[in-house]
C-alpha cells in the first residue's frame, strides 16, 4: 500500500480522536465511580450499572455484595430480577403479534378471555397496555401477601382479582395495574399457544441473543443470581419469599445489564417490531378525554435535565430496578439492584445526567440566601390531590407533602430549588400577585398554586424511658405474610413492615406512637397483667390488628 500525505493526515486523525474520547470517557468514569460507591459499599446489597452510547458500552461497574452470607462482591455478570421492566416484554410480546396479524390492541379482551366478568364495561387490550383499565390491581389487595407463597397458573391469578368492583370507567383514567399485564400474559398464551415464558425465550431472548435472562424462578438454579434482601432493624434481612409464578407477566423476568443493552439495541434497531408500532409503545397514550398521560405501552415518558427519555422502572421482593433511554443523544443507562430498598432510581438518572453532561444540581451546590428571599416562598400550594407546603427555620427552606415527611430543598438561584439529588426540583414565581410553583420530577412538571392554609402542627413528642420502650419490642402479625418488627435502638423505637423500610416511631402518650414518613399511627394494647399483647395500625382510615407472635 503506498503511503500518501492524506492516508498520514487520517491516521493522525484518528488518532486524536481516540486520545479524545478516552480523556472524555476517564473522567465520566470516575466521577460515576465516586457517586455510585458513595451510596453502595462492602456493607451493602449490591448494584449493577451500565452506560452505552450509541449502542456500546461506555460505562459498566458494580458496586455492593451479591450475597451477604457468604460475602460474595457483586459483579457485572450477576442476575437481578428486573421487576416490572418486565412489562416492556410483555407489551413487545403483544405489538409482535399484532403485526402477525394475530390480534389487535383495539379488541375487547373478552375476544381472548370470554369468561372475564367486564361488569357491563367495555375493556380493550388497549387499555391493559396503557393502565387505564380500571380493573383492580391484584398487588394492592389485603390478600396479595398471604398467597406470596404459593404457586398458581395465570388463569388462577387472574381468579383471585377478576370479580373485585371495578375502579372506574375503562379508558377515562390512569392508575398503574399489574392485574392489567397478567391479563395480557395470559392473552399472549391464548394467541400464541404456547406458554408466556416459552414465547419471550424463542421470540426475545433466543433471538436477540440475551444468553443471561431468564422466566423467574426460585427453585431453578440460576448461575450469577444475586440474592434479594430488604432492610432489618439492623442492617439488612432475607428479603421475604415471593414466588415468581405471581409476578409473572408483570414482573417475573430476570436479567443482567449487559442482556438489557442487548434488549435496547434490539428495540432501538427494531429488530422485534416496526418503528411505527414501537412509537405506540414510547410516546405516551390519551384519557378518552383527550388528556396526555405519560405512559404508552411499557415504556413512560420522561425527562433528564431538559432531554427527553422513554424509561420503565421496576421493584419485587429483594430487587429494584431502573433503565432509562434518552433517544436524542442515544444514551442507555441500566441499573439493577439486589435489594428492595433505596433508590436505583435517582442513581440511573443522575448518572445519566452525568453522561449526557448536565449533571444534576447538588446540595453542595446551594447558594447562599436571606430569610427575606426565601420567606417569600413559604406557604401552602395546592396540586391536583395534593397539599405542599414550604416552611423556613433557621435559613433552611422545608416541603412537606400532606401526610409525609418534612424534607430540605436547596437554592440554585433566588426561585430555583432542589432536593438533595437534585432530580426533583421547584420553580417559584408569582402570578397576579399569587405564590405559584411548577415542580418538575423525572421530567414531569405540575404546578401548583399558592392558597391560605397553615401548615400541619407538629406533634409534640413524648420521650419514653428505656425500660417503657423495651415493653413495645417484638414481632406483631397483622395479617399472614406481613408483620411489623418493633425494635429499640439508642432509645429510639423503631417499626419494619414486611418488605418495607425501617421506620422511626413517635410517642405521643404511653402506647400512643404515631409516624412522620407517612400518616398513620400505631397503638398498642395490654392485657390484664399489664403486659403488651397486640398493636393496631392506623393509616388511610384503616385500622389493622396485629397480635404479638414469638
């Protein structure tokens, strides 16, 4: 080959554009590193993360342990259950067989299941797919966990919601339902005649070569499976046992980042489904109203920093999971998790912010502002179905949503604010003389608007003695499946719902304790000898028993 000045003049080229994107990529490197190992260490469940640009990975690591008992590091290769990203297969499943021309999103799911009980509504498959169907979800029934257990076939599943009251009119509301991907599992069943797990391992994994995935499941042994956990009143517990035959189409699906790149790469290049039947699935859907909503078909629409993202999240017993696709800039960021605590969530969007480079706001970020800039915020603002209000103490601005925690947010400028993290934001301005406020989380932005109406009177709190505190410890069954675990440490009482992250408790009177986190109060009973026997939960008008149990 002869060497020319312009083969030279390419190769230098070339070169330097190597040079340029390690530089580039070394330093998005680290800066990932340092925030991910700043939430995850040698003493916590682990996490995966992936980054690809343009299909390939630029950014893959973990973080934590697999499995705590033996002391086993996560690593890139472990499998995590996926949770409800698994809808994203289940809608795909469904839109391939509509191009086969084997049903159609439009049909009524009686044209499937004709047995179904639609109590005189008109259901489509359609409205499965987007979550306006107004059947129940069958996870938020009392029920759901004292059958986490047992095994059941999808037609058995589907017995257990099929004749609860519906919630509302098909298609005129948005509520997120998982009874609505079992349905559609089942569907997939009825139309293809075989199994949903044998669909989506010919049709998706076997062809997109996800070699690393995997139909659920606990007795099966599955290489690389990270195991599951929750939080304890110390530290961090077995998560509770969940067979995967319940999940099923809604979130039985287990996989490992690298397999998920395959998945995006695999949609991006519609290699499953056309174009114009994926853009069903990412751009959102419409009430019968004409409202927008934010959710298509197994994909919601987002927000990062001004770009704009399809994403699913998911979250099961012992596992969390988040992945977000930000078509403009062709970036993926997957995260998988091997407990059902914290929050992978603001972990893959801050790190996509980093790699698209508009990083979050921090805390560390804040500027400094008098009592008189910030106390022109304070107040109550009234959202759809929802009161926040803005306080002020000791230059610090608070919101506190009705019935939840007070939390801190931080000045960017005199009207903008964050929340530690910095993907939950305020904007304030006046209008006609009236406070107002455009919140904006995960690219969704509502606004709310100033009204006269005091904040919620902080409750006095008792300090009780530690031998009092010692009397409340134990393990109360409120339901089988779910208990709450009373524990005391450094003279702090504290409550652990089944699957649920370990709460502080208040005392507001001797066996009167009421929560911050969330609104609701547990109280406790005593017997004729003075000993405490059960406790009762109050929460959304609720009151839920729970006897002590050994």
């Amino acid at each position: 080959m002869k060497i020319t000045p312009q083969l030279i003049k390419a190769f230098i080229l070339c070169i330097c554009f190597i040079i340029s994107a390690t530089s580039f990529a070394q330093p998005l490197t680290q800066d990932i590193d340092n925030y991910i190992g700043s939430k995850y260490n040698a003493d916590t469940p682990g996490v995966s993360v992936l980054v690809a640009k343009d299909g390939k990975v630029i950014y893959s690591n973990a973080f934590g342990i697999a499995n705590m008992e033996l002391d086993i590091k996560a690593v890139t290769d472990n499998v995590f259950e996926i949770g409800s990203i698994t809808k994203q297969f289940t809608a795909v499943g469904i839109l391939m067989l509509e191009e086969q021309g084997k049903l159609s999103v439009d049909d009524t799911i009686t044209k499937y299941i004709p047995d179904y009980p639609t109590q005189g509504k008109t259901i489509t498959v359609h409205h499965l797919l987007n979550h306006t169907s107004g059947i129940q979800s069958y996870t938020g029934m009392a029920s759901f966990r004292t059958l986490a257990r047992t095994d059941m076939t999808p037609t058995e599943l589907i017995d257990k919601f099929k004749n609860e009251p519906m919630e509302f009119d098909p298609g005129t509301q948005f509520k997120y339902n998982n009874s609505g991907y079992i349905l559609l599992g089942h569907i997939i069943e009825v139309v293809s005649g075989t199994s949903y797990e044998d669909f989506i391992q010919a049709n998706i994994f076997d062809k997109v070569g996800m070699s690393n995935s995997y139909y659920g499941s606990m007795p099966r042994v599955i290489p690389n499976r990270a195991s599951g956990y929750s939080d304890a009143e110390t530290g961090y517990r077995n998560a509770e046992y969940l067979s995967l035959t319940l999940p099923y189409a809604a979130g039985s699906i287990m996989s490992t980042t690298a397999d998920l790149l395959k998945w995006q790469n695999a949609i991006s290049a519609n290699t499953l489904i056309k174009r114009s039947t994926l853009e069903k699935a990412i751009n959102g859907s419409t009430l019968d109203t004409g409202e927008a909503i934010p959710y298509g078909y197994g994909w919601i629409k987002g927000d990062v920093n001004g770009s704009t993202t399809v994403e699913h999240s998911g979250g099961i017993f012992g596992y969390s999971s988040n992945g977000i696709y930000l078509p403009e800039e062709n970036v993926y960021v997957i995260g998988l998790t091997n407990c059902d605590c914290g929050n992978v969530g603001a972990i893959v969007s801050n790190v996509a912010a980093m790699a698209i480079g508009k990083p979050f706001a921090k805390k560390e970020d804040a500027i400094a502002l008098s009592d008189t800039q910030l106390s022109k915020w304070v107040g109550a603002y009234a959202y759809d179905g929802a009161v926040r209000h803005i306080t002020l103490k000791d230059n610090q601005l608070f919101s506190q949503r009705e019935g939840s925690t007070n939390l801190e947010i931080y000045p960017m400028t005199a009207t903008n604010f964050v929340f530690d993290g910095g993907d939950t934001s305020y904007d304030f301005y006046t209008e006609n003389g009236n406070r107002m406020v455009t919140m904006t989380a995960n690219g969704n932005r509502s606004t709310g608007t100033g009204i006269d109406k005091a904040p919620p009177a902080e409750r006095e709190e008792l300090t009780l003695g530690a031998d009092l505190l010692n009397q409340y410890v134990g393990n109360y069954e409120l339901q089988p499946g779910f208990n709450i675990v009373v524990s005391v440490e450094d003279n702090k009482i504290y409550g652990l719902p089944t699957g649920q992250a370990k709460v502080e408790l208040y005392a507001s009177d001797k066996d009167k304790f009421f929560l911050k986190v969330v609104a609701a109060e547990i109280h406790f009973t005593r017997n004729t000898a003075g000993k405490v026997e059960s406790l009762t939960l109050f929460q959304g008008g609720q009151e839920m028993p729970g006897k002590k149990v050994d």
